[in-house]
C-alpha cells in the first residue's frame, strides 16, 4: 500500500494545482468555524434582535453540537478534494502515463490501488484535520462542558469519513468512464441535483429506493441538523443503515473502476 501511495504521490506532489487546491481546501475547513462565531458577534454588535435572545447563546459551536453542525457543513466542501482526484487520474489518460505505468510492469490492479490510496490518504487527511478543528473551536467557545460532552457525537466525525471517502471513489469512478477533467467536473456538480429529480419522479410504489443512489447514500449519512435551533425535531444520529448503505458502495465501487479497466484499450 505505501509503495503504490508513494508511486502515485510522485505524480501529484510536484503538481501546483494539488497543493493550490489542498491549501484552500484547509484554510476553508479551519476559517470557517471562526468565521461563524465572528458573524454573530458581529450581528450582536449591530443590534441584531431574535426576540431578546442573544446570537451567541446559539449553541452551533458548542459541544456536542459542534460535531454534527460542522461535518455538515463541511461536507459540501469534499468537491475541492474531488477535483484533486479528477485531475489526478484524469492526467493518466491525458499524458499516457497509465499506459507507461502498465508498461513498465504496474498492473491494473495495481494503478487502482495507487489512486485508492492516495483517495484513502485525503479522506485521512480531511477527517483528521475536521476533527482537530472542531475540538478546538469547541474548546474556545463552549461555555461548560465535561469530557462526556466533547466526545458525544463524535459519531459524526467517522460518518464524515465515510462520507468523503465515497464521494472521493465516485470522483475517481467518473473520471475512468469520462477520462476528460472538465467534463467530469461538470457532470459532478450536476449529478446531485439530477440524481434528486430522478428520485423525485419515482412511482411511489419504488420511491424506497431513492435513499439507496449514491447521493441519497452519502447524504443519508449526516442529517441537516440546524432545525433543532427553532424547536424541530432532527435526527441527531448516524443511522446505520445508512454506514451500510455507503459501505457497499464503497466496496463496489473500485471493483466497477477494475472492470472497466479491465476492458479498456489504454
């Protein structure tokens, strides 16, 4: 795994865009919190009336809030790494670096393991970095808690894995079936909206089935959680269905990437 990581990092480290996007990508996940509690400060100082109740008793960064609220929010954030991953295998087909790499004695099987690992190594890199920012924006801003409170939830965080890691194969699955980065890019920013038209003009007799397409799946993993600040009821956990759900995908994924390969001319 870290020979095929390594051989697929030679490829991308030296390449400005990833370092570009990934240094965006960062500064979004970490400013993002600040940023919040900075507007509603903000709106506090300008007089900013929710019928007597202060902005900043809001508990959206507060534990164990804080863990739910922010892998939402930066779950719409993953289309960043996603282009990372886009570019990077689109750039195999591109340059024939795919067909070299077969030629010099790396299989098939081996050239998916090395773009999984490097898939692996951003949703590492983007959980890590969202559970480090998320501890210590709780820490700063949550007025009392106990140990207890910092770990609840904390659920989320592996569901934001689970999240990222499957939106990250369906990028690299895309890219193979396309094989050009501007096309796929935009057929990824669609697709959401598409796959939720689709599902929404199902026969009610089959409308079950729309939680199981890939987006309802990733979706499914992180309820929308800001309703409960206006006294409605959310779902304040991570099904397991819905791990399970996302877990199948992420097991078939690389094995339709492989097959697809498999009986392509490279």
């Amino acid at each position: 795994m870290l020979r095929l990581l390594n051989i697929d990092l030679k490829k991308i480290v030296n390449y400005r865009t990833f370092w570009v996007l990934l240094t965006l990508y960062s500064i979004l996940i970490i400013s993002i919190p600040t940023s919040v509690m900075e507007f509603l400060k903000w709106l506090k100082v300008k007089g900013a009336n929710f019928e007597g109740f202060d902005p900043l008793k809001i508990p959206v960064l507060y534990f164990p809030d804080i863990w739910q609220n922010i892998t939402y929010v930066f779950a719409f954030l993953k289309i960043v790494l996603a282009i990372v991953v886009i570019i990077s295998v689109s750039n195999e087909f591109s340059y024939k670096t795919i067909r070299q790499n077969v030629i010099d004695g790396l299989n098939r099987l081996e050239f998916i393991g090395s773009k999984l690992s490097t898939i692996l190594m951003l949703s590492l890199y983007s959980t890590l970095l969202v559970f480090i920012t998320g501890l210590i924006t709780g820490l700063i801003y949550s007025p009392n808690y106990d140990f207890a409170d910092i770990f609840t939830g904390i659920e989320f965080v592996f569901a934001y894995f689970i999240d990222v890691l499957l939106y990250l194969l369906f990028a690299f699955l895309l890219t193979v079936l396309i094989k050009r980065s501007g096309l796929t890019i935009a057929l990824l920013v669609i697709y959401l909206p598409l796959e939720y038209i689709i599902t929404a003009y199902l026969p009610d007799s089959i409308q079950y089935i729309g939680a199981y397409f890939p987006m309802h799946a990733m979706n499914n993993l992180i309820e929308f959680p800001f309703p409960k600040y206006v006294f409605q009821e959310i779902q304040d956990y991570v099904s397991i269905e819905s791990i399970i759900v996302a877990t199948l995908y992420i097991a078939a994924i690389p094995w339709a990437i492989y097959e697809k390969l498999k009986r392509s001319d490279l």
